[in-house]
C-alpha cells in the first residue's frame, strides 16, 4: 500500500456531489415491495403476512413504500439484480426488493428462510443476499430486522472529504465497496475523496472471493490499495458480530468475526459463540456467485459485563480474580483491573458507570460502551 498526493480526488468528489441530480424521475426514499413467493412447503399465509410486517416496518422506519401489485411473482422472487432494477423501473422508485420465502430440509430450528435482495437504481447499487430463518411466530421480529437492513442500505453515504482513496485490482472490474457502500469498479473508479478515518474495504467480482481489509485514510493525501482476487466456485459467506465471536459453520469451526469464506451453494447452518453470551445460530442460504451476509448481536448473560479482545496477548485480572474467556461479570462502580504482559503489570481502578456491557482496551486501559 503506497502513499502520495494526489489531487485528482477533487474531480471525483465533484462527480459524487453531481450524482445526486441524476434522478432520472425515480422517486427517492421509496421502495418497491412486491408480493414475495411462497415456494413449495410454505404456507401462503405465512408470506402474506410476513410481507404485510415488512412493508409496515419500512414505514415505520421513515420509507414510502409502493407495493408494487403489477409485478409477478416470477419476477418478484427472482433475486436476480437486473429483475430487482426492473422492479423499481416499472413502479417509479429508486429502491426495489426481491425475494422468496423457502422451506428448510431437515428437522429442528424455524422451518423456513427469507431471502431477498435490494437494489438502488440511481446510485447503481446492490446489497447482499439478505437472508433469515424464520417461523409463524417470529415473522414480526424477523421483517423488524429485514426492515432495518434495508433502511440502512437506503440511508448508507459516502463521507466525502479531502482524504483520497484508488483501488486496482486483478482481474479487473471487480466492485468496490466501503463500509458497504458500492464506490464504483476497478478499471474505471477514479482517486475517491473521502472523510479521513478508517474504514472497512470491500473488493469483489462474481466467482472470485471477497477481499476484506481495513485502511486508514489520511487528510490532504491519497492511499493506493491493489487487491488480488482469489478464483472460487460457489458463493461466500460474511459474518460479521457484535461483540467479536467464534464462527462454525455446518459442525467446523472456522474462525472468527469479522469473516468471509467461501461456500458451496445450498443451506448453511452457521453458528457463533463467545463466553459470557448466549450462542447464536441461524440457517443461510448460499448462492453461486452471491455473497450471503449475516450481522448479530449478540445476547449477552449477565445484566452488566466487562469484555476484551482475547487475541491480544497478556493476562487480565478482574478485582483479584484472572479472567481467561474475554469477559467479566461486574456490577456498576470502581472495579480494579490488573493487565499482565511480558513480566509487566499496570493496575489501576476504572468507574462501570451503568447497566450494560462495556469495552476494556488492552492497550489504553480505557472503557467504554459496547457499541451495537
């Protein structure tokens, strides 16, 4: 990764800044919902009203929404991007979404799965598959947190700024995205002029997997990333968590969050796990080509907790007691904290200011709000 100014972030930023007046007649803050599929082995009863909790979660949210009663259902449970376009195209909005209702195989867990996708015709975006299990009783819970996805990929914008970022990438034409958010493709995305900080990059191109990394984007300079793309066959899975976990997938454990792997197609029972929170586990649809994307938060079970990253090395005591699963349970007040590492130890008093789970930095001894 290498440095140097550059000022042709300003041309792009220009370009962004424009790209708000290419409307093109969609009417903005307005999402297409037609009526998504129930296939073989779900009753129609259960789409019917899991669409209706959508629509009105959208609405609550602060989206109009279309219902887009003209669309078949061939079209509307496609899940494919230039069917999804068509959707928005037809009733006049900028957003639209697809999607199908699934029976599970096997015994065990909600019997069914969601799956949908949304599109952004004017800024020419696309979200990942967006996929939840899902049972009679928990439809209202499960449209809250579909509705709450995509609220949050029709509010997503890019932070312009004067801190420049170009990506390259082989093989090229491969999309860009930051925390999210699609910047363009590789080959023809110019320096982009953003908000210094740091950010999450996103590099992907169907049948190769996604190159995740963090950069750190400085003021008045530009920050060149090149990314060579692994070939794959199938789809991908990104699992993301709050706070950080253990990932296993169908039985394997395979890491931990943030992750992307890769994944033949077909369902995937994917499993997280960090002591001091109940596990969490749910069953994704994989398919070719397409990333599956599933963020959780999760439970945690004690009502006031202090957690930190176990991958740092050294040794944590809490009140005199040594804590080796990442986590304590307190209550709110001083509590004294010992950091050991490498024959060092800092000791030192720290205020729990209330209920909930706080954040030990290694580093600063500092704490802080778990962040969900």
């Amino acid at each position: 990764m290498l440095r140097r100014d550059r000022p042709r972030w300003r041309v792009v930023t220009i370009a962004l800044l424009l790209c708000a007046w290419c409307v093109g007649g969609a009417a903005a803050n307005q999402v297409a919902v037609p009526d998504l599929p129930a296939r073989p082995g779900v009753p129609v009863e259960v789409a019917e009203s899991l669409v209706a909790a959508f629509r009105a979660a959208l609405v609550e949210s602060g989206l109009r929404v279309s219902v887009a009663a003209i669309i078949t259902p061939g079209i509307a449970g496609s899940l494919e991007v230039e069917f999804t376009r068509l959707i928005a195209e037809l009733e006049g909005t900028q957003f639209a979404v697809s999607g199908e209702i699934v029976a599970r195989s096997g015994a065990g867990g909600e019997p069914f799965v969601i799956n949908i996708l949304a599109v952004d015709v004017v800024r020419n975006r696309t979200s990942d598959l967006l996929s939840r299990p899902l049972a009679a009783a928990t439809v209202a819970r499960v449209a809250n947190e579909l509705a709450a996805l995509v609220s949050a990929f029709v509010s997503a914008e890019i932070p312009l700024g004067d801190a420049g970022l170009f990506v390259s990438s082989e093989p090229r034409d491969a999309e860009v995205r930051l925390d999210g958010v699609p910047l363009g493709r590789t080959g023809s995305l110019d320096v982009v002029g953003l908000q210094p900080g740091r950010y999450e990059l996103e590099v992907r191109r169907e049948g190769y997997l996604p190159e995740i990394r963090f950069v750190e984007l400085r003021a008045r300079d530009t920050t060149f990333v090149h990314v060579t793309l692994t070939e794959v066959t199938g789809g991908s899975i990104r699992v993301t968590s709050t706070p950080t976990a253990d990932v296993i997938v169908d039985g394997e454990r395979v890491g931990r969050t943030p992750l992307t792997l890769s994944s033949l197609p077909g369902l995937r029972t994917v499993r997280l796990e960090r002591p001091g929170f109940a596990p969490f586990e749910s069953t994704e649809q994989v398919r070719n080509f397409r990333v599956t994307r599933t963020d959780v938060s999760l439970a945690p079970l004690h009502p006031t907790m202090l957690v930190w990253d176990t991958a740092r090395p050294g040794l944590v005591v809490v009140d005199g007691t040594l804590r080796q699963d990442g986590y304590a349970e307190v209550g709110v007040g001083l509590v004294r904290i010992e950091l050991r590492s490498a024959g060092n130890t800092r000791s030192f008093l720290r205020a729990i200011p209330a209920l909930g789970v706080h954040v030990l930095d290694l580093a600063s001894g500092e704490i802080t709000p778990l962040a969900r």
